[in-house]
C-alpha cells in the first residue's frame, strides 16, 4: 500500500467538528510558520522566548510549534494536539488538527461516532491504530493460526526495501 499525504487524508471533509484550542500566546508563534514548519522557523530573536525552557534541552524538539505539511504523512497521532512539545497544527489554518481530522487520518468512516469530551475523543483517536493496519494485524494473526500464513511483497519502482522484506519474509516462513 502507498502511503497517503495528510492532504488525501483531510481534503473534501465537509463539517470540520470539534476541535480544541491553542492558547493566545502559541497561536502567536504558530501564525509566523509556513506550512511545513515549527520552531525553527520563527525569527531567531524570539525562538528562546517562545520555547521556554525547552530551548536549553536536549532532543530534536520537532513537535514544538509544529504546522503540518499538506503534501507529507501525518506524523504520529498523540492523544492531544495542543500539548507544547507535540503540536499538530492545521497546515493552513490556526487551530489544531480536529477530532474529525484525527479520525480521517485514522482512517475511521466519516459516519464513525466519537463520543465523549473533546479530549476524550482526541485520546481514544490517537490511542487508536489505523483502520487498515488492525485489519492487516488481524489477517496475519488468523493466517498464522491457521497454519495458512504467506507473505506477499511487491516491489515498488526505485527501491530494494521490499526485495529484502521479501528474502526476510520468506527465511521467516522457511522457519516455521
């Protein structure tokens, strides 16, 4: 399977629904990013300011002040949004994801309903896998069960990953 941009995943969602909030002062910061961006990209003469005391630590710090690009995956999905070292801002506009944008990326149907607080829909969405992946999981899981279990690889144009995934998988196979 292709992987899909956080743009295939949210374009055409009609009702965006409930969404948290930022606060005053990080909207701030987040409307000086370009899409794409995070605290890298505000001007140096406020970075330290906007980071705190996160701006003298260790780690990559990626989640800081974080704008999504349209035209790349989604990042991992946590279980809030507008937590200050795991922002997922909107590529374009100056809120969070919402919870329906969770769920698309999650790839639940639209009709799917998620009950609750709005945090306790954001929690129960990103501590969710997508849709795809459990089924894949389950498949695996029953094949094996049912002493059925092959597994297919096509190779995609331009790499060796799934040439090599395909000698790994069938050593595996060969194993059992």
């Amino acid at each position: 399977m292709r992987w899909k941009t956080l743009g295939d995943a949210i374009n055409g969602l009609e009702i965006v629904g409930e969404c948290a909030k930022f606060s005053p002062n990080i909207m701030k910061y987040l409307a000086l990013l370009p899409e794409g961006g995070n605290w890298k990209n505000l001007p140096k003469n406020i970075v330290e300011e906007a980071m705190g005391g996160a701006f003298h630590s260790g780690g990559g710090k990626v989640g800081f002040y974080r704008r999504l690009n349209s035209k790349e995956p989604s990042p991992t999905l946590v279980t809030s949004p507008i937590q200050k070292a795991t922002m997922l801002c909107h590529p374009t506009d100056l809120r969070p994801l919402s919870v329906r944008e969770y769920a698309r990326i999650q790839q639940f149907p639209d009709d799917w309903k998620i009950e609750g607080k709005t945090s306790d829909c954001y929690r129960q969405i990103g501590n969710a896998v997508p849709i795809p992946l459990g089924r894949a999981i389950g498949e695996m899981l029953k094949s094996v069960a049912l002493g059925n279990s092959q597994v297919h690889a096509k190779r995609m144009r331009g790499t060796s990953v799934h040439n090599q995934f395909a000698i790994e998988s069938e050593t595996f196979e060969n194993d059992l």
